[in-house]
C-alpha cells in the first residue's frame, strides 16, 4: 500500500497545484483584475479547471485509487479514496470536453451576470443563465444515483452528503412557518427601540475596523490577507494561505458583518492547520459546515449581546464621532434590528433563512423543470412578497443580487440555514464546557476557539450526519435555532 500512496503522490501534487493556481487567479479575477480581463481570464480559468478535471481520467490514477479501493483502510485515508472515486466516476460520465464547455459557459454567464447588475435588467443575462441551467440539468441527468428522486436531489447531496429535498422539506417547511408567523411578534417588540443613526464612514475607516475584528477573532494575518471586491468571499489558497475579501459600503455594518462571516470562514481553513492539508482532506468539510463556522461568528458571537462592548471600542477607535457617547445597548439594537429587506447579505439574523428558503425553493423548481429562466424574476418577487411583505423596486436588488446560480452553484444556498441550524447547537454544545457569554464580555475568545479547535475543526473532514453526532452528540436538530431566536428575539 505504501508504493501505492507514493505512487499516487504525483498525481495530487498536480491537482492540488492546479487548485492553487485557480484559487489566485481567481482571487485576483475578483478583486483587482481590470473588467476588460474578464472574457481572457475565464478561459484561462477554464483552461486549468479542464486540466485537473482531466486528472481523474488519467488510467494510471485510476488504477492507484482502484487499488487503494480494494485495501482495509482508516480515516481519513477512506474519506478522501472514496471521493477520488466518486471524481472518476463522475469525470468518465461526463467527459472533459462537455466539462470544458460548461466552463466557458458559466465564465461567460459570470461576465454578462456583473452587466446585467449594473444596468438593473435581468435580460441581459438569461440567456446565459438558461444555458447554465440546462448544463445543470444535464450533469443531473448524468450523475444523479437511482437514490436521488429529484434532479435537485443530486445538488442537494453534492454540497451536503445525505441531503434531499424531502429531508431540506422537513425543516425548511416548518421553520418557514414560524418564521412568518412570529414576525410580527418580533418587529412589535422593537417597535419602540430608538436606534441610532447610522452615519457614513469612508473606506479608510471601514478598513481600520475590518483588520482590528479579524485580530480580535483570532484570525492570523500572517496566513491571510484583506482585499476589496463587490461580492465577498474567502478562500482557502494553500496551506498557510487564507485569504478574506469584503466590500465597503457607506453603512459600516455591511463590511463589519462580511468580515466576521469570511473571517469565521478563514478562522476554520486556518485551525486545518498542517495535518488536514497532508492528509489530503483540507475542503473535506461541506458546505453546510463551512457556513455553520461563518454564520457562527457573524451571528451567534458576532450579534451577541456580550460581545457588543468589544465591536463597539472597535468601532470608537476606527470611526471616533458618533460612537464616543454610543452606549452598549445603543450598539446592540444597531446590530440587532430586524426589518423585513431585499438583499440577503445584509439581511438581519431572524428574516435571513426565509432569504434562503425563497431561493431555495427557485432553484430547486428550476432543476426540476417547474419554473423556467423566464419567470424567474417574476417568482422572486411574488416570493419576497409573500414571506417578506416586501416589493422588489429592480433586478440587481432581486434576482441579480447573488452571483450564485449565474456562477452554476445550484444548491449551494441551503447550507446558509443549514449552518444557523448547525451553529446553534453547536452553541449549545459549547456552554456545556465553556462560559461563553463571560469570554465574549471579556474580549477573549480563546477558550471559544479552543473548545472549537478540538471538539469540531478537528474532525471536520467527516460527512454531516457523522460530524454534528461528533461534535454535539445529537443528530442535527432545528429546535435549537429556533429557541435560540425566540430567547434573542420574542
Ligand atoms: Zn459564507
């Protein structure tokens, strides 16, 4: 076994090379490269995406994971062999130039996607969107297992290894229900809360505030960097490369709440450390999971009462002025108002899932045939009414708001309620061994990180269902979320 794995050596050097190589291009695509770059740089983007594809369809590679298929193997040897399995399987249904070909496509819809959003008008990109759905469809119809009753059941399981849409139905459904219901509840409890008002502050400061919140999370600079772009993200470049973008609005808390999402992203790829990365099991973590980390410190610390007093003696020595005489429960409130809006990202914590639910519940239909291109914006905006209460003035704050679908994630916007879901239990599990309000008032999240360290990021390369067991002790269960909003919110 031992000559196998060295064998096999060179061919994950290749991919992961290859992936490192995307990742930069990438990162530069979105934050620095001139809009004229774009149509070249997605080729090229393409071009190296092709190549590793081209990995899992290489004989000798094949023959290294069938063999290694056939030995007794631990974990996480056995996790990542039989991905590698799943990757052939999948790369020899499809074929590295229909996959070349989905590329250019989804490069070509991202480009259009960005001039569409700048001229408020979903048409400029539906045709380019419709060939992205059609090629999800077809990689559906390729790879879906007899399992999969739905052509969305084979995203779902892509993103969240065990999910389908009947078991997505069964909490979203419910969860949808009470968060309709008990909207009102919430807004009359703030009715009277007199919020300060929210003042401009250039990007300089915004700046100022985003690296002292990335230090005090604990995220290392050392292994990460800070970049401007219009649609945050993190990365996970290399092994000690852990990038975090944001964008600066003249509201400061739209960058004060995407840098505590990509930096919980970052905190996680950082705790990886050396050992997931030569494990070869760095990315293991699902989506869901990925998010779970975001959400956890955008939200659950991030929006936290106890935490208030720290964010807020960011924001006196970044922004000055108006915070010199803010109090703590002026601070909260600011962080804390929930009012039914139209872009996801900067949506309060209570109506954020019923942003997910709608989506999810178009993409899905899209997949399954039940909703085409065409009425696409139309459904939106009879959803934002429905749920939200809300009316969508144009295009780029409604259907054009997320890169998503126009990128080809389909199924990738559940994990966003997955991870609240997650997360608060998660948060339970925590103030079992932990006084977690008492770190946060204290400023000093270590014991936090700690406890995250060795009960969750550690063990992150295993499949959902095995890890929440791992890290709580319980099977993933909604009830938590939803205590934890009545307690926060009712
Ligand atoms: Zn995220």
């Amino acid at each position: 076994m031992a000559n196998t794995l060295k064998a096999l050596e060179t061919f994950l050097e290749h991919h992961r090379r290859l992936s490192q190589l995307i990742s930069v291009l990438n990162f530069d695509l979105e934050t620095k490269a001139p809009l004229k770059s774009f149509e070249e740089r997605n080729k090229i983007i393409s071009f190296y995406a092709s190549e590793r594809a081209s990995i899992s369809e290489n004989e000798e590679f094949i023959r290294l994971i069938d063999a290694l298929s056939k030995e007794k193997l631990n974990e996480p040897l056995s996790l990542f062999v039989k991905d590698q399995r799943n990757g052939i399987e999948h790369m020899a249904k499809i074929g590295s130039d229909r996959f070349f070909h989905w590329n250019v496509n989804i490069g070509k819809s991202t480009e259009l996607w960005m001039k569409a959003k700048k001229e408020y008008d979903f048409s400029v990109v539906k045709e380019a969107l419709r060939r992205v759905i059609e090629d999800k469809k077809e990689e559906a119809n390729l790879l879906r297992k007899p399992d999969q009753k739905t052509l969305y059941d084979y995203f779902l399981n892509e993103y969240e290894k065990g999910m389908n849409e009947e078991k997505i139905d069964a909490v979203f459904g419910p969860l949808k229900e009470f968060l309709v219901q008990n909207l009102p509840t919430v807004l009359k409890k703030q009715e009277n809360w007199k919020i300060p008002q929210i003042l401009p502050h250039p990007k300089h400061e915004q700046e100022h505030l985003a690296l002292d919140v990335l230090d005090l999370i604990g995220y290392d600079m050392e292994r990460g960097a800070l970049a401007e772009t219009e649609h945050p993200f993190s990365d996970y470049v290399a092994r000690d490369d852990h990038r975090v973008t944001t964008h600066y609005r003249e509201d400061w808390r739209s960058s004060l709440f995407s840098v505590l999402h990509e930096g919980g992203h970052a905190i996680q790829f950082q705790a990886w450390g050396h050992t997931h990365y030569d494990n070869y099991v760095d990315g293991r973590a699902s989506a869901a999971m990925c998010e779970t980390h975001s959400r956890f410190f955008e939200n659950v610390i991030g929006r936290s009462r106890a935490f208030s007093k720290a964010l807020l003696n960011l924001c006196k020595t970044a922004f000055n002025s108006e915070f010199v005489a803010m109090t703590e429960d002026d601070f909260y409130k600011s962080i804390n108002v929930v009012k039914p809006s139209l872009i996801r990202t900067d949506a309060d914590e209570y109506t954020y899932c019923l942003h997910i639910i709608i989506r999810y519940e178009l993409e899905r239909d899209l997949i399954n045939g039940k909703l085409e291109v065409d009425d696409l914006p139309k459904a939106w905006n009879q959803k934002y009414h429905d749920y939200l209460g809300i009316a969508v003035p144009a295009d780029d704050v409604g259907v054009l708001q997320d890169i998503h679908w126009y990128e080809g994630l389909i199924g990738y916007f559940p994990s966003y309620a997955l991870g609240n879901i997650y997360g608060t239990q998660i948060l339970s599990a925590i103030k079992r061994d932990v006084d977690f309000e008492g770190a946060l008032e204290r400023a000093d999240l270590k014991p936090i990180l700690d406890w995250l360290n060795r009960n969750d990021f550690a063990i992150d390369y295993f499949d959902p269902d095995d890890w929440i067991m791992k890290v709580t002790g319980q099977k993933m269960d909604v009830s938590y979320f939803k205590s934890y909003l009545r307690d926060k919110y009712f």
